[in-house]
C-alpha cells in the first residue's frame, strides 16, 4: 500500500488526444511552418474523398477484302480514389503560395491545395472548377477528368494531426494529524 501511495506521489501524468483540423495559415504560423523542411516533416490528410478518371480510346476505321466498313473501338478506363483521411506528405510550393502534397510516389504526381490569404481559410484541392467538358488535371503525365459525383472534390481541403500535451504532476501527502501531549 505504501509502494502504491509513494508511485502515486511521484507519478506524472502525461494527456494526449490528438485530433485533425484544417490547415490554414494560423496553424502555419502558430507552429512556424514557414519553410519547406519544416513541412516536410508535417502529415497531411484529405478532408473529403477525391476521384480522378482517366478514359484512353483506340478508335479506326478499316475496310475487309470484300468492301465492308469496320469502325471498331475500345477503351480502357482507370479511376484513381483517394479516400478521406488519406495521409499524404508536402511535396513543394507553387508559384502562388499553394501547397502540392504527394499521395504516392511517381513523376507528376502530386495535387494541388491553395488558400486565399486570409488567417483561417483552409488549403482547399485546386482545380479549375469551370472548365468546359468538367474539371481536368495532370496527374503522373496523364489527363484525368475530376469526378465531381463521386466523392465531395470541391469541399476538399488538407487536414493536419494536432496534439495537446498536457503535463500534470501530482503529489500526495497524508498528515497523520496531531495529539496532545
């Protein structure tokens, strides 16, 4: 009992939940990730899920020996699905502030988060949302076309583990109190 009450006295207790919040310039500068090695060493996550399809068609047009017309097609299809929570790690900075994370390694293949100046705005996925036929991007050297049903795109925006650690020591005295003499 004596050895409990002794460890009990000595302990510390350490607190530790982490939890995933937006990125933004706040926690940039809260957290002095003002250069690249700094961020380097920072785990990212996805906010929402992105799909990115890629559709490749062979399409000819040929003649048999007896004059028939043969128009003959095919195509391959790759989606690419990266899942909300995906870790993903910094990889540079574009020309404008943005920020390309890595998700997988490969030449091209990196996406694109940007926020507006603003303390609290989150690095949202950017893309130009208006282009005619839908959302395209290069991604590893090939042209995906950005599945705006498939997942929440538009609402993406990069996500960071914050941790708050809380040091608490305790001691604990008994007094024995006091008689008379």
């Amino acid at each position: 009992m004596k050895n409990l009450i002794i460890i009990a006295t000595l302990s510390t207790l350490l607190f530790a939940c982490a939890t995933q919040v937006p990125y933004n310039n706040q926690i940039r500068d809260e957290f002095a990730l003002d250069s690249a090695e700094k961020l380097a060493k920072v785990q990212f996550f996805t906010s929402h899920t992105i799909v990115m399809d890629e559709e490749l068609k062979n399409e000819s047009q040929t003649t048999t020996t007896n004059g028939t017309l043969i128009n003959s097609s095919s195509s391959e299809k790759e989606s690419i699905i990266i899942q909300a929570g995906t870790p993903c790690i910094f990889d540079d900075y574009g020309p404008k502030g943005e920020i390309f994370v890595r998700f997988e390694t490969g030449e091209g293949k990196v996406l694109k988060f940007s926020s507006k100046n603003e303390a609290q705005r989150r690095y949202y996925f950017d893309v130009e949302w208006n282009q005619a036929g839908g959302p395209k991007i290069n991604y590893g050297g090939k042209v995906f076309k950005i599945d705006v049903l498939r997942g929440s795109p538009r609402a993406a925006y990069l996500k960071v583990a914050k941790k708050k650690l809380q040091k608490i020591k305790r001691r604990d005295r008994y007094v024995r109190g006091l008689k008379v003499k």
